[in-house]
C-alpha cells in the first residue's frame, strides 16, 4: 500500500511539474513572440551634412519618426523595404501620426477645413493591420521633419538660401537607414510617398534620381508649376493695400509664395527676405524672368527634357493623385501632365497609374495612402 501511494503521489508530482513547465514554456513562447513580432514607433534625429551652414540657420539636426513592422530584429537577417514618407503640412515629422499638429491649419472659414482622415487605432496600429490583412509586406517608414524654419516650405529643393534639402533626403537620410536599419540597400528597396510638398518631391525624386528610388507616390502633389502661378491675383488681394510685406500667417497664399520663392528663386542680395517673388504688385502679373527660374524645378517641365524622361520611365511604379475639392486646383494641374505622360508611355514605355477621388487637399490622406503604400509595396517586391 505504501509503494502504491508513493507512486501515486510520484505521478502527481511529475503531472504537476510537467503542467507547470509547459505552463513555463508557452509564457516564454508568448513573450519571446511580443519582443519578436511587435512592431515599433520611435523618434530618432540625426545630422545631415547636406545642410551645414546654410544661410537661414535651418538645424543642420533633423527629427524623424520611424516605423518598424511586426517582425523587424535590429541585428536580425532580413532585409526590409523603406518607404521614405514626405510631409506636406504640418511642417512635421509628426504630420502622419498626431492629428493635433494640423490644429493651427484648420479653420473652418480658412482655405483647409477638414482635418485629414486620421485613423482611430494610430498609425502604427494602422500600419500593423494593413501588413496583417496582406494588404502591403511588412515594410520600414520613415518620416523626417523637412521644415525650412523661417519659411515653413522647403519643397525638398536645395536652395542657396535654405539649404540642400534635396540631398538631405536623397543622399544624408537614405545613407542613415541604411547603415542603421536592416534595409535593402539598393533602388528596389525604396520608395518615395508623399502629399502636396512631399507629393512634389516624390515626383522630383523619381526624376533625379531613380538610381535611389524605384517607386514614387503624389498625394495632392504640385507638380505643374503653372497651377501657383495662376494664383497671382489672389496672393496680391491677400496684400492689398500695403503691397508684400513678408510671410504673414494669416496670408497662406502669400506665405506659400514667399516659401516657394526661397527654395526656386532666391536672391541673397534682396534683403531682408531674400527672395525673388514672381508676381508684380498690384497687378498679380507673373513676372516672366523669375517665372523661369520656377520651371526650372517644375516636374511638368522638366519632364520634357529627354534626360529626365527616360529616368522617370525607368521607375519600377509611379502613382499620382488628386482630389476633386482640392483647394489649390492641383486636378487642374494634372490635366496638362496626363497627356504629356502619355506622351512617354509611348516614346518612352512610362508606365503611370493617376486616380482622382472625391476629396480635398488634405481630408483624405490615410486612405490614399492605403493606396499608395500597396501600389509601391508591389513595385518594390
């Protein structure tokens, strides 16, 4: 009798035990699952040689926010996708993931009255579920701070005034991804989304450098430089009767021009702005000599010069939009691009995918970019 309690109560013990290590077990499988497939949302700021001692004095240190999807080890063996995602408004490396950084740009009797579509669960939880749902593959984004800082624009232009905006992009901050992040270190690996500024730039990029990127997305993108110059009549109402007297924050049109004039046609001997800005005063006649320095940096422009449309036909995926309220006719715009893309489609074999929704500048933000992230996301897979 005593063998047979001992043995039962042998038994018990090794079921007990047993129970409690697997118990062990799948905790430590539970936690070893959160620390490897969590994904993460981190505030970074690095120094881009590219815009040392630039004349404004804008920080040579730049803040970036930088998503990493379920998945992503530091020190693992896969290489990721990067999606460098370019702000519009806000001036902000938090444009995409605060929803009260666009507070100081929504008036309901202004030009911008709707806040963007921001998503309820935050973007990284956003991002998380669009990888989840096989939507897009678990991609890298990085979203750096581009504000020029007396001007607000920096259109990702290099400027004697503001600085080389474009290589701070181009060359300083996809050298920082690529030595601190676990990328695919060549054109496949990245792509270029933005809106309105950043939209211009994608378009830039694509351009300039499809040796860097493979892909590019314009939400809302000015990239037909005619479309700013057709608002001469409005910026000078905005002036009226003391003619132009600097950015004013309660002057968008004007401020946009003098940011746009900083980063296409600056004069470092017309103080105290700086700037060459494009429309006569009263009369809002563009002012033809500075004109042509603008579409000197004007997509639709440069777009016609074979160089630049060879290396934009040569992108793995180009994707562009614009909503049909949008506030600063940007669809007007495009009307002139579409046929002159078609153009290259059949010259040049461009292939281009364009969509118009019902919308504004801004209020749809998050879901075109739903679009446009699984357009790149084929294009750089």
């Amino acid at each position: 009798m005593k063998h047979k309690i001992y043995f039962i109560g042998l038994l018990v013990a090794i079921l007990s035990f047993w129970s409690c290590e697997n118990d062990i077990l799948e905790t430590d499988i539970k936690n070893s699952k959160e620390i490897v497939h969590k994904s993460k949302l981190q505030n970074k700021v690095f120094r881009s040689e590219a815009l040392i001692n630039n004349v404004i004095g804008n920080s040579v240190e730049r803040k970036l926010q930088i998503y990493t999807p379920p998945g992503y080890k530091k020190n693992g063996n896969r290489a990721y996708p990067v999606v460098y995602l370019l702000h519009g408004l806000p001036f902000s490396e938090k444009s995409y993931i605060d929803r009260s950084t666009w507070d100081d740009w929504i008036d309901p009797n202004g030009i911008f009255q709707t806040y963007p579509d921001f998503p309820e669960e935050g973007f990284q939880n956003w991002m998380d579920n669009l990888i989840e749902d096989g939507k897009i593959e678990p991609m890298i984004i990085v979203m750096p701070n581009a504000a020029n800082e007396l001007y607000g624009f920096s259109f990702y232009t290099n400027s004697v005034l503001n600085g080389n905006f474009e290589d701070f992009i181009v060359y300083d901050l996809v050298n920082y991804m690529d030595t601190h992040y676990n990328t695919i270190a060549n054109k496949d690996g990245r792509a270029v989304i933005g809106n309105s500024q950043g939209g211009y730039a994608a378009f830039l990029f694509g351009m300039k450098h499809p040796d860097i990127f493979s892909a590019v997305a314009s939400h809302s993108g000015m990239i037909v430089l005619a479309v700013p110059l057709m608002l001469g009549e409005r910026v000078v109402d905005e002036n009226k009767p003391d003619g132009f007297t600097g950015p004013d924050p309660t002057k968008f049109l004007t401020s946009a021009g003098y940011a746009m004039s900083s980063a296409w046609s600056p004069n470092l001997n017309n103080p105290p702005f700086f700037v060459d800005l494009p429309f006569e005063f009263p009369s809002g006649d563009v002012i033809d000599s500075v004109a042509d320095r603008w579409y000197a940096n004007d997509p639709f422009t440069m777009l016609q010069n074979p160089v630049y449309a060879a290396n934009f036909s040569s992108l793995n995926g180009i994707y562009f939009d614009c909503g049909t309220m949008d506030e600063l006719g940007i669809c007007a715009g495009n009307d002139y691009m579409i046929p002159l893309l078609d153009f290259l489609k059949l010259n040049y074999n461009l292939n281009y995918t364009y969509e118009i929704f019902d919308g504004g500048h801004f209020s749809k933000i998050f879901s075109r970019l739903e679009v446009s992230l699984a357009f790149c996301s084929d294009a750089m897979n």
